[in-house]
C-alpha cells in the first residue's frame, strides 16, 4: 500500500479545485500547475504549492507540456498527479512516464488508455464479447470511394466520427450522398487538427436518443463496481448542457440491462480506477454502447450525490492500493450500492445565447451564488473581481441540486440559478432556467434532440 504525501494536479479551473479538495480531505498535500495566462486564477490559490508552467508556450500548451510536468513532480517530491478531464487526461504517453519516472498517475493504465480511446477499437471489444453497437462499419475509411460504399452498406442517415473523437468533434450527420464527401472531408479535418489523427468511420444515426451513461469504480484487484447511470441528454452540437442522476422515466429492465453492460465492458478490460461508459438509447428501448472514457467526467457530481460516493476521493485511495471495500474506501458490495433522489447538474458557462453561444470575456463585476439545502456548487475561476479569459473551455460553475424527487430537484435548480448574479460578463442561466421549465424536461422525456427541436428554449 502506498501513502500519498503530496498530489499534484496537472489541470485548471473547477476540476483542478475539485481535486484539491479531495485531497485536503485525505490530509494530503497539494501541487498546482498553472499557464502564465492562469497567473490570477483561484484554483492556484487553494493548492499548498503552485508553479508555473510553460512560459514560453500558448495557454492550452501549457497544460501539455508532459515532460516540464513530470520533471516539476519529481523535483518537488510528488507522489502522484491527478490529470482531472481534457489536457493530458487520456494521454497514454503521459501516463506511462509517469509510471517510469515512479509516479503514480490517478487513473487507469496507459494500455487500457489506448484501448478506449479509439472509438473503433472499443466498438469492436464491445462486439467480441456481445455489447450491442450501433450498427456501422468499424473500419477507418481510406478514400471517397470507400466513404460511399461504407455509407450505402450502412443506410442513410448516417454518423461520420473520428476514431479518436472527444467533446463532440470530427462529428458529422449526413443525410444524403450528395453532402457525404464535403461532410467527410470537414470530419478528416477537424479531426487531424483536434487530435492529430484524422481516421473517420461510419455509423447509424440514430434518431434523437437519451444518452445515458454509467459510472464504474474498478480497484487494482481487478474489483469493479457500477454506481449506477446518469442522464446526459440535455446537449448542445454533442456536447452536454445539464445532466442528471438517476435516469427518469427509464424502466427498471433498462437501467439494470445497461447497468449489466456496462459492467461487462468495463470487466473485459479488467478497468482500473473511474471510468465511464457511454450508451444511447433508441425509442425503442434498445441500448447501445458508444464509448468509455477512461477519465474522472465534469458530470461525476450527480452520481456522487445520489450514491454518497465520493468519486475523486475514490480515485485516490485506488491509486493507493487500497481495495474498493477496504475500510479506507468504503464501497460497499454491489448490491448495497443504492441511489437515493435525484440530482440534476446545470453547467453555467460565460456564453451568450443571444448571440449563437459566442463565449464572452472580461472582468466580473460581481459574483453571488445560490446556496441553500440541496444545493452543491462546484466553482473555477469566478468571483468579484476575476476576470475571465478567452483562452480555455466557458465553465463557470457548476450548480448540482439534490432532492427526494425530480420535481423538486429541478424546483430547487430553478431556484438557485434566480439567486445567482453575475455581472460583467454574459452567461447560459436565462438559457438553463428555459430548459428546466420546459414541459419535456419535467417529464422526463428529453432525448439529445430536444434543444435543436426547442426552439422556445432560445427566447
Ligand atoms: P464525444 O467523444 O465527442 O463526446 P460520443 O461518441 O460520446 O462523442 O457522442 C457524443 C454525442 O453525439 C452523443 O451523446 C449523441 O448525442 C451523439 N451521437 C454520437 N453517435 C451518434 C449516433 N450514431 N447517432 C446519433 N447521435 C449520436
């Protein structure tokens, strides 16, 4: 077993805040990383050490400068490094010199990495051992040619993605021949720019699914458990706006299908640490993987608050040593794992839905936020004073509500997003307290058409 002295979190804004306090809980001292351009910002404040990184580099870069990283780590006597989401969380390369430089890295190993981070690759484990896919070709596709060929064998509409996709990027609906090649070179494009990779493969488009996707622990031992679903329909071009635990209005046989699923994925790779595992779900009723990432998700809230499991903790103690049901983690066995009411999580963002959702900067005037029972805040780099910057991802806070029912979370949502003021800059709130009202949202009936097929939810 191995005792964490010191962490140091190669991350920013909430996630890196998110961390630290994890590890202030488990009494264990933390480093910060921060860009230039992050010299002003909280999360560097609430860590016991932080340090600059990257001055001769862009403010993304600087985040990825793996070797400055690790050499810091080692310098300063770092046990471990926690990569939060995004940067260098699903980087195999930076997870393996970790290892080789004796540090632990808080996730799961480099070749699990590699295997779930190609979306191909993870299709094909899912069907060896008889996960459902959505049908398609799961093969990178090498000419025009084979682009028309592996779209009619698959049936209009269809789903251009690239292999190496994330944050719903070099993704492409095509409804017709005649815009498949424009849409397939856009997709190879955008991909090779994003990830440096720009392989595209085809599949089905589905038809407004849910996106539902389950939360698994996994300890060293080859231990796994699921902490059930989450709902994260609520998506604006892929990428998710609000999202909730447990799913609504799914039937028990589903969620404990899923569930099963999930599982199975997660055991075929013998999964280390937190994960999660993506499906959607057709109005038929049938579920369908779609990917697993290997990573602590922006959403982990709502499961922690259903479950009483604190995810990042977790992540930790595993890293450690410990076993998932030994008295410093505390995961009980499966069957004992229970969700209790709902939590919804709303992701406020500086974006001005007037205006296409175009991120806005500046400096905020002034910065209060709903409290109250029920409600989990879970803040970056907003406070009077602070000044927001256009150079990395528009999350401001996170408002996670807790209650016994759906009704009331939302109830309690909606009340949290009214006390909260910001001024200074534009953010989605207006936009938020819109979707939770909408009739769809309440009844649990919102699949990841709902905002484009919403209209009022723009007024
Ligand atoms: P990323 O890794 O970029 O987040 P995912 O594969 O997780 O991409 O998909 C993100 C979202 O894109 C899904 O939640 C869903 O809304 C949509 N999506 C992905 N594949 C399909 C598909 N075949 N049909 C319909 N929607 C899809």
């Amino acid at each position: 077993m191995k005792s964490f002295r010191k962490v140091l979190i190669a991350n920013r804004g909430e996630i890196a805040i998110r961390i630290i306090r994890a590890c202030q809980e488990l009494g264990i001292r933390t480093v910060s990383v921060y860009s230039k351009e992050d010299k002003l910002a909280l999360f560097r404040t609430k860590s016991d050490e932080s340090y600059l990184i990257g001055n001769n580099k862009g403010p993304v870069e600087a985040y990825l400068s793996i070797e400055e990283i690790i050499s810091l780590a080692i310098k300063k006597a770092v046990d471990a490094i926690h990569p939060g989401y995004g940067f260098l969380a699903e980087n195999p390369e930076f997870a393996q010199k970790c290892i080789e430089s004796g540090i632990e890295f808080i996730g799961p190993t480099p070749e699990m990495m590699d295997k779930l981070g190609d979306k191909i690759k993870s299709k094909l484990i899912a069907q060896s051992i008889g996960v459902p896919t959505i049908p398609g070709v799961e093969k990178a596709i090498k000419s025009d040619q084979e682009a028309i060929k592996f779209a009619q064998k698959c049936g209009y509409p269809i789903m251009l993605k690239a292999s190496a996709g994330g944050g719903g990027r070099g993704m492409r609906i095509v409804r017709n021949e005649t815009d498949l090649l424009q849409e397939f070179h856009s997709a190879k494009n955008e991909a090779q720019k994003a990830f440096g990779i720009d392989d595209i493969f085809i599949e089905k488009y589905l038809e407004s699914p849910k996106h539902i996707e389950v939360q698994v622990l996994g300890d060293n031992y080859g231990n796994i458990v699921y902490l059930y679903e989450r709902d994260c329909s609520i998506q604006r071009r892929h990428q998710k706006v609000i999202e909730f635990a447990p799913a609504f209005k799914i039937s028990a046989e589903q969620r404990k299908a899923i569930c099963a699923d999930a599982l199975k994925i997660a055991r075929s790779v013998n999964y280390r640490n937190a994960g999660t595992v993506e499906f959607l779900l057709d109005k038929q009723g049938n579920h369908y993987f779609i990917e697993m990432n290997p990573r602590i998700q922006v959403e982990h809230t709502v499961t922690e608050i259903v479950t009483g499991i604190d995810i990042v903790q977790s992540q930790i103690l595993i890293a450690q040593g410990y076993k998932l049901n030994s008295k410093e983690v505390g995961i009980p066995r499966q069957s004992a794992i229970q969700t209790r009411g709902y939590a919804i999580q709303c992701r406020v963002t500086t974006e001005d839905p007037s205006n296409s959702f175009a991120p806005d900067t500046g400096k905020i005037d002034v910065y209060r936020t709903g409290a109250g029972f029920g409600i989990r805040l879970d803040g970056g780099n907003g406070y009077t004073g602070s000044v927001i910057s256009p150079y990395y991802d528009s999350l401001l806070v996170k408002i996670t509500s807790w209650s016994r029912t759906f009704e009331d979370a939302i109830n309690k949502s909606q009340r949290a997003i009214r006390e909260t003021l910001i001024n200074g800059v534009k953010t989605n709130e207006a936009f938020l307290l819109n979707v939770l009202s909408h009739p769809r949202f309440k009844n649990g009936e919102c699949d990841t058409g709902f905002i484009d097929a919403s209209p009022e939810l723009f007024d």
